[in-house]
C-alpha cells in the first residue's frame, strides 16, 4: 500500500470514528448503560487515535524533515498516538466516574512516559 492510500484509509476510518462518536453524544445519555458508555469510549479512543496519528505524521514528515525510512515515522507516531489517545480517554472515564485527581493524571503521565521510555529502549537494542 502507498503512502498516500494509506492516509487516506487512516483519514476515511477517523471520519467515520468522530461520526460514530458524533451519533452517541448526541443521540443517547449516559444513563443507557454500560455498553453504550463503552461504545462511546471506544469510537472517541479510536477518533482520538485517528487524529493525533495523522497530526503526528504530518508534524514528523513535512516539518521535521528528517532523513528515516516513513515507515518508521508511522510507527513511532502510531504508537505515540496511542499512547497519548490512551492518556485522553482514561482521564476522561476517571472525571465521568470522579476518581480524576491531578496526582493521578501525573501518576497515568509518568506511567505512559514509562511504556515509551521501555519501548524506545528496547527498539535502541535491535
């Protein structure tokens, strides 16, 4: 698949990602149960994803300009997208449920940074 058709895949599922969570906002509550709550979580994580990965590589690819491979540029921005999407949704369910407190979100943060920090580590060893 070139380059192109896979930004253009990444942008059409993002689409329809942010319409599907479109649909739940407004069409449902959140006393519809818990799988309406998932659904709604899981179409914003994957909106989420959608977004920050095609930012991510546009920031990597066109303003950056290093010389690496581009498939490497979709992968550390892929999983940098989710990662961050991660980040978002979670903080979100903690504040739906009230368990979001500002040592929390440093303890998810550095949690995340952690994951990262084991991934490029065992990616230098390869």
């Amino acid at each position: 698949m070139s380059l192109k058709g896979f930004l253009a895949l990444v942008l059409f599922t993002d689409i329809l990602a942010w319409g599907a969570w479109g649909v739940l906002l407004t069409t449902t509550t959140p006393a519809a149960g818990y799988p309406i709550i998932a659904l709604f979580y899981l179409s914003l994580l994957l909106a989420l994803l959608g977004f920050f990965a095609v930012i991510g590589f546009v920031i990597r690819v066109y303003i950056q300009k290093r010389d690496e491979l581009i498939v490497m540029y979709v992968r550390r921005t892929f999983r940098q997208a989710t990662l961050l999407s991660v980040l978002f949704v979670i903080s979100l369910m903690l504040l739906h449920y009230n368990f979001l407190r500002w040592w929390v979100v440093l303890l998810l943060i550095a949690a995340i940074g952690l994951l990262e920090q084991q991934y490029v580590t065992l990616e230098s060893r390869r």
